[in-house]
C-alpha cells in the first residue's frame, strides 16, 4: 500500500511539474507577442532600441540603467507611460504587464 502511495504522490509531483513548464512556456509565449505588438516597434526585436525609437528616446532594454530599476518600476512605466511612451494600462492586463516585465528582464540575459 505505501508503494502505490508513494508512486501515485510522484505522479501528482511530475504532473504539477509538467503543467507549470507548460504554462510558464505558454506565459513566455504571451509575453514575446505582446512585445511585438506593443514595445518593438519603438524598443526593436532584440530590447536594443529600433531606430525611429531611439531618435524618441526609446531605453535600450538590455542597458544596466533599466534593469537596475525594480519590477514595480518597470511596471508603472509600462503602465502610466514616460515620456513619450504612451500608457498601457486599460490597453493590458495586469498579468500582461506583469509578464512583459519578466520578458524585459530576460532581454539582459540574451
């Protein structure tokens, strides 16, 4: 009997891992659309800035000046807009928002 515990308490366990790998793809999936959509234009496909958005002033995502700010910056900038960029909330969700913040971080890394 504990075998067949045991064994259906590791199925459960790579089930939950299977599905939060499926969904956290799924999320980064979100997240690389919605920055084409919105933020490439003007931030280019790479987060380096394109070249109408640097001439507007667009932030090179990759630099050190913007991931030194914390999520919650990168989260009211995304949301009320700076400078020249234009607001996002109500045009966002908030899970939206949320994920692209995670996918400018992963910019940093590439």
């Amino acid at each position: 009997m504990k075998c067949l515990s045991l064994r259906m308490g590791l199925v459960t366990l790579l089930a939950c891992g299977m599905i939060a790998v499926c969904s956290s793809s799924a999320v980064a999936q979100d997240a690389a659309a919605t920055f084409k959509a919105k933020c490439a234009m003007c931030h280019g496909a790479d987060g380096k800035g394109s070249a109408m958005g640097v001439k507007m002033g667009a932030h090179d995502f990759t630099s050190a000046d913007v991931q030194k700010q914390t999520d919650a910056q990168l989260t009211v900038i995304i949301s009320k807009g700076k400078g020249k960029m234009p607001a996002y909330d109500g045009k966002l969700k908030d899970a939206e928002i949320t994920d692209l913040v995670a996918f400018i971080r992963g910019l940093a890394k590439k």
